[in-house]
C-alpha cells in the first residue's frame, strides 16, 4: 500500500484531553528523550483524530504522546497509535518513526460525539464552551527512528472549544493505564487544517 510523500495535508475534527500520570506509570519513551516531570508527575496526552475529505488520506485515529525533553527543548513523543488506515499505518513508520498499529473504529458523529477504537478504549465528547475565531498550533514530535531521533514540525490551525470528555479505556487494553482516572483538560479543534512533516526528509540525529 503506497501512501504520500511529505509533508501531509489533513483536514478535519480533533479531540485533545491531558491527563496527569506518576512516572510510574508513564509510558516509556526513547533513550535520548526524557518525561517532563513536576515532583514525580508526568504529562501525557490523548486524542482522537478524524482526518476527513480534504486531506491526502481520510481515516480515524486514535494515539497517546509523552511531553518530553530532548535537552532544553520540549517535545511530543507519541508512544501509542491506532488508525484504520493502511497507507496511513505505513507512511507514519517509514516517515517517521510513529509507531502506528491497526485497530476498527466506531464514530457516532451527532452530539456528544461518541467514538470507540474497538478493544482499547472509547469517549464521549461534547463542547462546553467555544473560543472566538480560529487558532494556530505548532509543536514538534520526536521519535525512535533508524537508531537515532528523528524530530519533525506539526502545524494546525482551527475554531477551539473547551470539552467536556467520559473515557473508557478498556481495562485488559493497551490504554488500561488510564483506567479510573479523568483528563484534566480536554479541547477540540474544530474544522481543523493541519501541515504534517517537513519538506525533506526528516532528520534523524543520534
């Protein structure tokens, strides 16, 4: 299954919640990278991403990411990935190291939204309160790759709302971490437009 060059074009709704964890139970990330940690509390972010006509591949994703240091710059290292897509799963490993894996999602689109990656876990969504205009993101990820880390540029603009979010990873899944707990943040963006990857290759630095 062939898929884009980069970067990738994608377009469409996204749901971020962040959840405090102790270093315990943080997933592990890369040597070269380190968790973000305040006392003995660790950073991890979820989110569910439906990428829609418009981007140079349509499908459903669900990941888990690390906020990181590599050195004095802060990172995101996404440590866990599904999506439905195959051309998706093999360009995201061969461009650049996200370790993307297979899973069958269920999306009920009328609100709250409701979405389940099948044998993992599933959330219902609905907006709280909706931020005027639209707004831009930019981070950079960071990822095990051909013995080295290789970093790459994320851009994304769209309307912002404040969520309200009900996760249910399942307990015997790989999100079983999360169990019990509850995100203290969760924000959609709306009708977003999202740059992924760089130009050229990415960099991959020992």
């Amino acid at each position: 299954m062939s898929y884009p060059p980069q970067p990738w074009w994608l377009c469409g709704e996204m749901s971020v919640s962040l959840w405090r964890l102790p270093k315990r139970l943080l997933p592990a990330v890369p040597e070269g990278l380190s968790p973000v940690l305040l006392g003995d509390t660790g950073i991890v972010g979820t989110a569910w991403v439906l990428y829609r006509s418009g981007s140079v591949l349509e499908y459903n994703e669900l990941l888990a990411a690390v906020l990181v240091r590599r050195g004095a710059r802060l990172r995101a290292c996404i440590t866990h990935i599904w999506v439905d897509s195959a051309a998706s799963l093999r360009g995201g490993r061969e461009l650049w190291g996200i370790p993307k894996e297979r899973a069958t999602f269920g999306v009920d689109s009328v609100e709250p939204l409701r979405i389940e990656a099948h044998g993992i876990a599933s959330a219902s969504l609905r907006d709280r309160v909706s931020l005027p205009g639209k707004w831009s993101l930019g981070y950079r990820i960071a990822q095990s790759m051909a013995g080295g880390i290789a970093e790459n540029r994320v851009r994304a603009r769209g309307r912002v709302a404040v969520r309200t979010s009900s996760w249910h990873p399942d307990p015997h899944g790989p999100l079983g971490w999360l169990r019990g707990r509850e995100p203290f943040r969760s924000l959609a963006l709306h009708d977003f437009e999202m740059r992924f990857g760089e130009k050229a290759d990415s960099s991959v630095q020992g």
